[in-house]
C-alpha cells in the first residue's frame, strides 16, 4: 500500500506534467524544429538551384558544367545536416524540457552561423569567378 507521502508524490508529479508553460515550452521547441527543418530544406533548394543554373549552356558553346555543383552539394550537405541535427537537438531539448534542466547550447548557434558563413563565402567566390560573358550567352529553355 502507498502512504499519503508516495500519494501526493505522484500527484505533484502528474500535476506538474500538464503544466501551462510547460506546455508553452514544448510548443516554442516544435516551432524552433520545424523553423530549422524550412531553413535545411531551403538550403537544399537553393543547392539544387545553383547546380541547375551552372548546367544550362549556351546553344552553339557547349562547355562543361565546372566547380558549380561543389556549391550546390554543399548546399545540399548543409541542408541535410540541418535536418538531421535539428531532429536531434528537438528530441534532447524535450527531454530536458520534461526533466526540468534546459540550459540553452551556444554550440549549435556558432556552428548554424559558421556553416552559414562557410556558403556565403562560396557563393562570393562563385558570383566573382564566373566569366561575365559566360553569363550573357545564357538562353533559357
């Protein structure tokens, strides 16, 4: 048999379970997940997108398609990493929500900013590297 003490154990447990802000704090890390989850599927977007620019040629200069698919896989990689470790950081900051000792990482900002800069950084050299008149004989399908 349970003594009064185990009792209201358990129901301070299940009260503090369906507590609003916790509720609230569950609902911020969805919204935090699936913000990261549009910015790994825009980064693979964009990936797509700066590989199939580099692929069109011009009708009578056919020329090979050079580095540009190295930045657009990097945008792809990226974007894929993304997802894989938001899914992670979503699932451990649940528990840590539940568990009650959330601490806030700054690893994964300085990693999202350093893997931002990284492509900013490709995609100057990329603009500055194209010969201009490579990029006037374009014809769009």
């Amino acid at each position: 048999m349970k003594t009064e003490a185990e009792k209201l154990e358990v129901k301070k447990l299940e009260k503090k379970k369906y507590r609003s802000d916790r509720i609230r704090d569950h609902l911020a890390n969805e919204r935090t997940y699936l913000a990261w989850m549009r910015s790994g599927i825009a980064l693979m977007g964009f990936g797509v997108l700066i590989v199939r620019l580099r692929i069109i040629r011009p009708p009578l200069a056919p020329q090979p398609p050079g580095n540009g698919w190295k930045l657009g896989l990097a945008f792809a990689l990226v974007g894929v990493l993304s997802v894989l470790l938001s899914t992670q950081h979503y699932f451990a900051v649940r528990r840590d929500i539940d568990e009650d000792t959330y601490q806030p990482p700054d690893r994964w900002i300085l990693l999202a900013s350093l893997a931002v800069l990284l492509l900013g950084v490709g995609v100057i050299y990329y603009v500055f590297t194209v010969p201009l008149d490579y990029l006037q004989t374009f014809l769009l399908e």
